[in-house]
C-alpha cells in the first residue's frame, strides 16, 4: 500500500479529488491495456493448450512451430500483461493519508 498526503495552498478536498480522478483515469486505461494484452496471448495459448505461466516455466524456442519469433512475441506479451498487472494492482491499493498529521509531523520536527 502506498499513502499519499497532500498539502495544498487552497482546496485541500478538491486537490485529493483531481488526484483520484487522475489515478482512476490512469487505472482506466491499464485495465484497457491488460484486457487487449489477455487478448493478445489467448491465440498462443490455444494454440499449444497451456496457459501462458506454464509456457513462461517449462517451453522453449524449440517447443514452439514458430519458433524464436513466436517465443519472443508470446514472452513479451506476457511480460507486458505482468507489468499491467503490477501497476493496476499498486495504484488500486494507493489510499489518502490525514494531512493534517502531516502538518503536525513538520511542526514537532
């Protein structure tokens, strides 16, 4: 989990609500990019009968018809989906801190 705490010259409240719109934007999209990429990897995995975590543990260039080509395409779609899925899940778990114990915080210290 990550706390964000905001200190701002005006509107405390509405500078919080611009920051979770643009996180809400930015989780949006990779939710977007990680359905397209489930799209992208669902033709290999088919077409060999295993899901891409068992293709990424136990296959080879050498296991696949097409080769490196095809290998390296699937690796790296699947990496990408991995990237997706990592940043979706850590600003989904990004919450508000009181910035008022901020204040406080600098005040004592």
């Amino acid at each position: 989990m990550s706390v964000i705490h905001i200190e701002a010259n005006g509107d405390a409240g509405q500078v919080r609500h611009l920051v979770r719109s643009a996180i809400n934007g930015e989780i949006a999209k990779l939710q977007l990019a990680l359905q397209l990429a489930q799209k992208r990897l669902l033709p290999f995995e088919e077409k060999y009968g295993v899901p891409s975590e068992q293709f990424i543990r136990e296959m080879a260039a050498e296991d696949l018809s097409g080769g490196d080509d095809e290998y390296v395409r699937w690796a790296g779609e699947y990496r990408l989906l991995k990237r997706l899925q990592s940043k979706l899940q850590k600003l989904r778990e990004v919450e508000f801190g009181d910035s008022g114990l901020l204040q406080s915080d600098q005040i004592s210290g």
